[in-house]
C-alpha cells in the first residue's frame, strides 16, 4: 500500500490474491526463497503518456494513456484496452495483474498486460474516436509487437477502435502484422467466436458449476449486468441453453422483463445505434425501467452473471442476492464483487466462479487468434466453439482440482489463485532473477 498510493482497486485485487497464497507459501518454501510474492506484484514495466488530439470543434483535448506489462513469464504480455473516463494507474494495474493470472490459468502461453486510456468514447463522433485513437497508437506502437506485446479489447473498446488502431499500427510500422491485436474484424485477421468468447465462456463456466450439482440452466432465472460485449452474448448462450434473462442494465440503469429480455431489441440499441438501455422500454412497453445500477441485485435469480464494471455488487447486493435464493455467480467482469460480497457468496454455499476463471473466454480465443494469424489459416465458428467450451471446462477442473489438492475443497476463488500462480511462479524461478 505505501508503494503503490492511492490504487486502490490495485489493493484489492491483490489482497484477494493473498488470502489464497497461504497454503502454496507452507508447503513450498522455494516461493518464499526467491521473493516470487514480492517479484510478481510488481509490474515488469508501466507506461504512461501524452495522448493529444483535435475535437470537432477544432480544441485540442489531452488523455492519458496506460500500458502495463505486468508479467511475460509464461508468453507475450496480452490483455485488452479500456477507455472509460474512470480509468487510472492503480485501474489498469489491477487488470494487469489479474490478468496474468487468468492467462495462465487459460492454459494459453500468453503473460499479462493491460492498457487503456481516460477517454470517453460517450457523445463523441467518429471523427473524434478515429482521430484520438489514432494518437494514442502513435505512442503505443513502439512497445507492442505479436511477440511481444498483443492488446485487445475492454470497455469502451470494441471492433471499431481495434480496427482504427490496426490501421494505425499498419500506417506507422508497414506490412500486415495481424497477430499485433486481437478481436479484429473478420476480414482482415479476426477469428470467429471471439466477439461471443467472454459471454459464452461465462455461461459454459456456469454449465460446469452446476453440473457438478447436477443441475442445469434450463428453466433457471438469469439476471446480467452491463449490455456492452460480454453482456450480451452472455445472455445470448444463457438463453441458447434454456435460461430465462430477465434483466440487464447500463451505466444509467436497468430493465427488467418479466417475459424475458428481448435480445435483438438490446444488439439493436447497443451494438448498432450507440442508444441507452433505458430505449428498451420504448419497444417493450410491459418491461420496466429503473434509474440506478445496484437496483438490478433485488431482482429475484437463478443465477446472476455480472457483466459490467469492478465492484458493482457490494456486500448488500450479495445479501440481497443469497436471501433471494440465487445458486449460482458468475463473474463476466473483472473484479465486479467486493471483498465482503465474495464472502458472503462463499459463506452461504453460493456457486461462484470468481472473474479469473469465469471471464477466461475472451482471452482464451484471443489466443486462438493469435494461432490462426499465425497459421494463416482460419478455423470454424463450431471448431472454435468447442475448443472455448473445452478450455472452460479445463479451467473449472483445475482451479476445483487445486483447491481440493491445498485443503479449500469447492473453493473456486482459491482454486482458480492458485493454479493460476503456480505455472508463473515456476516459471519466474527458472528464469532467474529477472
Ligand atoms: P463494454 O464497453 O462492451 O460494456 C460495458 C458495459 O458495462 C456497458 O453496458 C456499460 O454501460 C457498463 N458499464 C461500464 N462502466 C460502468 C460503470 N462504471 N457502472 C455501471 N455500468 C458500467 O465492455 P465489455 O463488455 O467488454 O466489458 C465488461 C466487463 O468485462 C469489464 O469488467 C471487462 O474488463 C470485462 N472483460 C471483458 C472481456 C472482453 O472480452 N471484452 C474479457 C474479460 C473481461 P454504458 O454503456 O452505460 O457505459
């Protein structure tokens, strides 16, 4: 905490982390003997500039922008790119961090990074995207590389910016080096299913956690959070698999559907014309719609897949949600449940897939792009498909398998810490003090 002020979802992320690090440190003393908890907490590098650019109205307007790369013991740094105007070094630090432990429990060769910028996309024109974007690669092309550092997409960053920033890479250092980015377009180096890969992933991660009950999705109550990408294509497999999603929400507010939400109406709103959820209700005069985020945790559920931003469901939220009967928890986002409100979900037998495990998805196909640009060769919507639904179902034996292997029998937080460490950690030591 004194060397990093102030970052304090940095804190937390790291503070989870810790609680899990207990066993691994009293059975192997050799992660005590080469310093890995002091090492791996430590960003190999964070970049910090200047991002500079002309608005419409011809005022100059100054960003910033981020680039960690927090660990490439195990592969290339790799994770997305967030503009939201929240964003902030202890932010992007606490990706970072997770991130490297969630690639490594992908079972993909990929080291972690995060970036991003406060930017707000929000009320801005193509022009003014297009032209911010491009300044911000002007400084970010020099420290990426398909071997060495591969951003993606985050909040606030989807096929748009990543093709804007492509075309800027491409300008700047020539040739067509797809496997620089991740979750391009389908026609110049995208992969199929990648666009549905964080969603899908999540609910496939919840299809483990219950059939290990023996129970399913079919017929169960969903409520997701956020109606950005992960949002959506959770509740798109959720509802391909038999599930009710009766309510999903923006950073305004939330609808709810007691019919079930209508998913084109929200690709319709969302993804093609920029509109707020609120709008849903213009089309489906029966569903309801209420100001505020937190609102969304009284609906009664099944199972609830947050899928928008960092602590968004609080140690209320979670009591709300258990005396409502909820079975399941998925974390779509990152870091969406407080410390206190993971707690509460573990203390009453709550199923819960912590984000490390349950939001793998994404950079799982992201890697699996990254293998097809390399190839030259495209697979299938359906190869791709099953090779996520594989890699999830491999990330929840490992991380319930580590967890039962160090005494926390069920405990998926730890499970999924562990597992995730253990592959960086023994990296780290063969590769000496570096
Ligand atoms: P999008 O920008 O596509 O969507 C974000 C959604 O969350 C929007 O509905 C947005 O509402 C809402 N939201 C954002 N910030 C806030 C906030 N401060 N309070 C309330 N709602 C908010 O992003 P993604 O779907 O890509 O990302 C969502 C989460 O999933 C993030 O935590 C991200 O790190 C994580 N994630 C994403 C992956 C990916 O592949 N995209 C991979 C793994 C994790 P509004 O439209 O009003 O801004």
């Amino acid at each position: 905490i004194q060397r990093n002020p102030g970052e304090s979802e940095f804190h937390q992320a790291v503070k989870e982390f810790m609680y899990s690090m207990t066993p691994v440190l009293e059975r192997d003393p050799k992660y005590i003997q080469y310093n890995i908890l002091e090492r791996i907490v430590e960003p190999e590098r964070m970049i910090t500039f200047r991002v500079p650019w002309v608005d419409d109205q011809g005022r100059i307007q100054v960003n910033r922008g981020y680039r960690v790369q927090f660990n490439s013991a195990i592969g290339p740094y790799k994770g997305g790119i967030r503009f939201h105007p929240s964003v902030n070094a202890g932010i992007i630090k606490f990706l970072g961090f997770e991130q490297t432990f969630k690639n490594s429990l992908s079972g993909m060769p990929i080291g972690g990074g995060k970036g991003g910028s406060d930017f707000d996309p929000k009320g801005k024109s193509e022009g003014e995207v297009m032209r911010f974007v491009q300044s911000f690669m002007t400084e970010l092309y020099k420290y990426i590389g398909p071997d060495e550092d591969v951003p993606a997409g985050d909040i606030g960053v989807g096929p748009r910016e990543i093709g804007y920033m492509f075309g800027q890479y491409k300008r700047i250092c020539g040739g067509h080096e797809a496997g620089v980015f991740t979750g391009k377009g389908l026609t110049y180096g995208g992969s199929l299913v990648r666009k549905e890969a964080t969603g899908y992933g999540c609910v496939y991660f919840v299809e483990e956690m219950l059939k290990e009950k023996g129970m399913s999705l079919e017929g169960r109550t969903v409520v997701v959070s956020g109606s950005g990408n992960v949002a959506i294509y959770a509740m798109e497999k959720a509802m391909q698999l038999g599930a009710k999603v009766v309510a999903c929400s923006d950073s305004n507010g939330y609808v709810y559907d007691p019919q079930g939400i209508n998913l084109e109406t929200v690709k319709q709103l969302k993804e093609v014309e920029r509109r707020r959820i609120k709008d849903y209700v213009q089309e489906h005069p029966h569903a309801e719609y209420h100001e505020g985020c937190s609102g969304i945790w009284t609906i009664p559920c099944d199972i609830a897949l947050p899928c928008a931003t960092q602590n968004e469901i609080s140690e209320e939220s979670a009591s709300i949600l258990v005396k409502n009967g909820v079975i399941a928890v998925a974390e779509g986002a990152n870091m969406p449940s407080t410390l206190e409100a993971i707690d509460i979900f573990l203390q009453n037998d709550v199923l819960f897939g912590p984000a490390k495990a349950a939001n793998a998805g994404g950079v799982s196909v992201s890697a699996l792009e990254m293998s097809q640009n390399s190839m030259r060769f495209n697979w299938t919507f359906e190869e791709v498909d099953a090779k996520l639904r594989q890699i999830m179902s491999n990330i929840y034996r490992n991380s319930m398998a580590a967890a039962e292997e160090y005494g926390y029998t069920g405990n998926l937080v730890v499970g999924a810490n562990i597992a995730g460490f253990l592959k960086v950690a023994d990296s780290m030591i063969a590769q000496g003090v570096v």
